[in-house]
C-alpha cells in the first residue's frame, strides 16, 4: 500500500510538472499565428501606429489605476481596439498592453496568461464588431463585463497550475470563489470605461481609419 501511495504521489507531481512546461509553450503557439498573419499582410507604418498607441494608453492606465486592485481602463481600451480595427490589431493591441503594462508592473509567469487574455478579448471584440452583435450597446456593454469576470477565471488557471496541489475541483471552485471581488471590480471598470470612452474614442478612430486607410478591412 505504500509503495502504491508513493507511486500515486510521484505520478500527480509529474503530472504538474509537466503542466508547469507544456502551458507557457501553448500559451506563445496561440500567440505565434496572430503575430504571423498581422506580418503576412505588410502591414505599413500607419497600420502600427494606432495599435502602437492604444497598447501604450492601456498599459499606462493599467499602472495609473494599479493602487486599485483590478480596476482600470486597459479591457476597454483593448475592446475598443479590436472593434475599430478588427480581430488582428484587438488581439496585438491586447498583448502588447499586457506586456508593456508588466514593464512598469512587474514580469512573471502570469504574464504569458494575460497576454493571451487581453490578446483574446480584443480579439473577440473585433469578430462580434463585424457580425453586427455591438450595435445592440447592451451586448456590448455586457461583453465588457463578462470579459472581466472570465480574464480573472482565467487568470486563477495560471495560479492553480502554478501553486496549488493536489489540483482539484475543490482547489477550482474555492479560487474562484476567493476571486470574484476582484473579478466583479475588473467587469464593472470595464463596463465604466466602454460607457465613457467607446462613443468619442470610436468616432475619432473611424475618423482616421477611413481617412487614411489605416487597417483597411479589405486588406484582411
């Protein structure tokens, strides 16, 4: 019996070390083909820009509003980014944010996780843009904050596989549970936030993207 014990025990701990490898690497793989087919189109220096500048506000808003845990201005910012300018430049927008942000933040394994959140929110934003879904702003609305809440779900992932054992669907549950105040901050700040700035940053972005074929959804 306790040799099957010990056998049980080093088979759960390979178990998560192994999970602690193949993540972070699935993680960069969803990423890679974004990056890849952004480049595939040529994109020209104009087409860099808004995502440059807009990754460069969440990240600065993100550090602004860091004395308030969860709450800030980046989900929008990047939501917005990805109707204006579609699925590539949302999710971009979403990841470099991500990663600049942690610049003044501080790097770690979490960063992976957020990158591919914040690249995936954007991302989302733009696909519901061009379906039409976002005329209706109560949908719109509540995207941002359902965003919130699944970011932060998502983000509890890299803390269990990172520091929790035995995994388990208590371990899950109770994560989540433990989380949710800061959850419900992050949806209801990007709620806020899309109410505020969605209307005249949107105008102003189609504005330019019209006049100088900045992203030009024909060359998608």
């Amino acid at each position: 019996y306790k040799r099957q014990g010990w056998r049980s025990c080093a088979m759960e701990l390979c178990t998560e070390s192994i999970l602690k490898v193949i993540v972070p690497v699935v993680l960069i793989l969803v990423q890679i083909p974004f990056f890849i087919a952004f480049e595939m189109k040529k994109p020209k220096p104009r087409d860099l820009m808004p995502i440059a500048v807009l990754s460069v506000i969440g990240a600065l808003g993100r550090a602004v509003f860091a004395v308030i845990p969860s709450f800030n201005p980046n989900s929008a910012v990047v939501i917005i980014a990805g109707m204006q300018f579609g699925p590539l430049a949302g999710f971009l927008t979403g990841s470099l944010s991500a990663l600049a942000s942690n610049m003044l933040l501080g790097q770690g394994p979490w960063t992976l996780w957020q990158m591919t959140a914040w690249g995936m929110m954007g991302c989302f934003a733009g696909v519901f843009q061009r379906t039409g879904i976002f005329k209706h702003r109560v949908l719109l609305y509540s995207y941002g904050f359902l965003s919130g809440i699944l970011f932060g779900w998502f983000m509890n992932l890299q803390y269990l596989i990172g520091y929790v054992y035995p995994l388990t669907m208590g371990a899950v549950i109770a994560s989540c549970v433990a989380s949710i105040t800061f959850d419900l901050a992050h949806g209801i700040s990007t709620l806020i936030f899309l109410f505020i700035l969605e209307r005249p940053w949107g105008k102003k972005l189609k504005r330019l993207k019209v006049k100088y074929g900045i992203l030009d959804i024909r060359r998608e």
